[in-house]
C-alpha cells in the first residue's frame, strides 16, 4: 500500500493520481486532518473498478438548475417545488449545474439541515436535488407503513417524476440504509452512490453499544411526551455526534441551553414521524434481513464510504470497513477528528472529495 501526502487542494490532486490509475480499486483512507487543516494523507489500495452510465435530466428540470454557483447556496432563496409521488406529496428544492446528485437526510432532518457550504461545493460541479424526507418538513406522511424499503421506493418515484433516468444518490447516517436498498431495488437508477456515516446493516453490523441505545431511546421517549431532556443527556448525545477530538478543538460545542426538548431542536419533524423513523432504522438493524452488503456487491455502481475516525457510538466508523471491503471498486475516506456528523464538521473536505470521486468516474 502507498501513502501519498498531498495538500488540501484535494480536488486537483487527488483526481491527477486516480487519472494515472484508473484501471485499479482505491480504498482511500482520509488518515488525518492535521491542525490548522494543512495537509491530507490518503491510502491507496488496490482491486477492480467498475463501470458506470449516466442519464440525461428532464428538460424542465433543467431548465430550473442555476446556471452557476459563485456565493454560499441559501436555500431560503431557491423556489420549493412539491411533486406527487405515490401516497404523499415531495417537497424539494433544485440548483448547481451537472450530473444530478439527490442527497438524502438524517435521520428526523429536512432539507434544511444541509450544511450551506457542503451545499456550495457539490452544487459547482453537480446539479443538486434536496428533499424533505416523508412526514417531515413540507413533504407529506401519507397512509404506507413505513419502512426503508418505503422511503427507497419514494425517491424512485421522485426521480420518476423529475424525468431523471440516472443519479448519484447520497445518504448520510439512516438514509445510508434507504439508499443502500434504493441502490439494490433500482440499480438502473444509479450512476455511483455515497455514503456517509452509515452501515450495511444485518450480521456484519458492527452494533452500537447497549447503553447508548438506551440513552437515545430515552432521549426520543421524552420527546414523544414534551418531556425536557437533562443537561447530562445533552451533552452525551453532542459528545456522541461530534467526537472527542473534535470536543478538543472546539470545546464550546458542550456550551447548551438547560431544559431544552428535542423538539425544540427538530421543529419540523413531528413525534410521529420521529418514532417512524426510530422504528424503521431498528427494523434494519436488527431484523432477520440478512443486510445490504451482500446486495451491494451486486449492484456494480461506483461507491463512495465516509466516516468519521471519532463515530464510535451513533454509526462505530468500524461498519465503512466493512462496507468497503464487500463491494468491488468502493472507495472509503475517513476524517481524523469528526465524529457522526461529518459532514457538518468538515464540510469542505466532504465536498472536496465527493467531487473528486463523481468527478473521477465519470472518466
């Protein structure tokens, strides 16, 4: 395995490496982001790399995509467009200019959520589709059971009803499951997928501990009921979803207001579709289903892993190397002091290399 130091201009870099080596697998280790953010060190290994078509977007909708992208996206200031699909009614919002790239939230998250430079940087080279996820923000909950299989099928019949044939698709922590099955149920869809801070459920989940089950699952019991949760419960839910090293750099992250609820901190999710969601994601993991990872080896779509060295309660990062090592051509990144909410704490880097990645496939 060689180790290549580079700087933080990832972008140019990395993607004048993968050019030279285009034939081979590269799992990427994201090793260490030094102080100050000052340099990158990568891993690259070696295997087969699979082949990928893109399709066109519909006129409309293209026809509704900026132009370019020069000042951080706001999305207050990109029009909301709601389409029918199947039971319910999809809130979404479209700019950038490219491929089309769908995100799909966390858990109990809308469209909102989206860190605006994360944001800035895909949509430079991407044409992104944001949503409120089914039951939460502007997008309705509709009467169907709800399942990962459910909210898979949901984006299918966005993209039905966008005229979008192909697109990269990306999850961050719960959605990495819904896409992971929208990935095995539409492969035709697919152009690559990404995952951040996810795991491919079933027998090869690398489980989360015993009490940190039982915390949250208080923590969403006082939520249901209006119940204000603790300081102390707070705080390690924060601890949890940053990580330790980044707790060292930014020790104000701890500073919270007392008596808060979590609804005060999800306002546009409703208690019924938080419990939803806390249901569906159980379901996944601890089912009889036999898991993604064997699926996934299937599907043949270029892969994106990215995980924080830190997550070890939320998503334990152990669960990319899994997902990693089962699915031929993957690529896995993992950020040195970020915990579960990557994407939030190193939103450039994130983006740096996302765009790296639909870049390089699409040679």
């Amino acid at each position: 395995m060689q180790v290549v130091y580079i700087s933080r201009r990832v972008s140019v870099m990395m993607y004048n490496i993968i050019q030279m080596r285009k034939d081979h697998l590269f799992i990427i280790g994201f090793v260490s982001v030094l102080i100050f953010l000052t340099s990158t060190i990568y891993n690259f290994g070696h295997n087969s790399v699979t082949n990928i078509g893109y399709g066109q977007i519909g006129s409309d909708l293209v026809n509704s995509t900026n132009a370019t992208v020069t000042n951080l996206v706001n999305l207050e200031d990109i029009p909301l467009e709601k389409v029918q699909v199947g039971d319910i009614e999809i809130a979404y919002k479209v700019f950038g200019n490219g491929e089309p790239l769908i995100l799909h939230n966390g858990a109990s998250d809308g469209m909102d959520a989206w860190d605006p430079s994360l944001l800035t940087k895909l949509a430079s080279n991407n044409t992104v589709i944001v949503f409120d996820g089914r039951g939460i923000g502007n997008t309705t909950g509709g009467t169907e059971p709800y399942s990962i299989q459910l909210l898979a099928n949901d984006t299918a019949g966005l993209m039905d009803a966008l005229e979008i044939q192909q697109a990269s698709i990306l999850g961050f922590s719960l959605s990495t499951f819904v896409v992971q099955q929208f990935a095995i149920s539409y492969p035709e869809k697919v152009s690559s997928f990404i995952l951040i801070a996810g795991s491919c459920g079933g027998k090869d989940t690398v489980p989360r501990p015993a009490w940190f089950d039982d915390l949250q699952a208080g923590v969403v019991n006082k939520s249901l009921n209006n119940i204000p949760i603790s300081q102390e419960e707070m705080k390690a839910l924060v601890n949890a979803s940053v990580g330790p090293g980044w707790l060292k750099l930014h020790p104000g992250s701890l500073d919270l207001p007392s008596n808060m609820t979590f609804q005060q901190m999800k306002p546009s999710l409703s208690p019924e579709t938080m419990n939803n969601q806390m249901n569906a994601g159980q379901t996944w993991m601890t089912s009889d289903w036999t898991g993604a990872c064997d699926g996934l080896a299937e599907v043949a779509k270029p892969l994106l892993v990215i995980t924080g060295t830190d997550d070890n309660l939320y998503v334990p990062h152990d669960n990319s190397l899994v997902i990693a090592s089962k699915v031929p051509g993957a690529w896995l990144v993992q950020i040195k002091d970020a915990g579960h909410a990557v994407p939030d704490q190193y939103p450039d880097e994130v983006g740096n290399v996302i765009n790296t990645f639909l870049s390089t496939m699409k040679i």
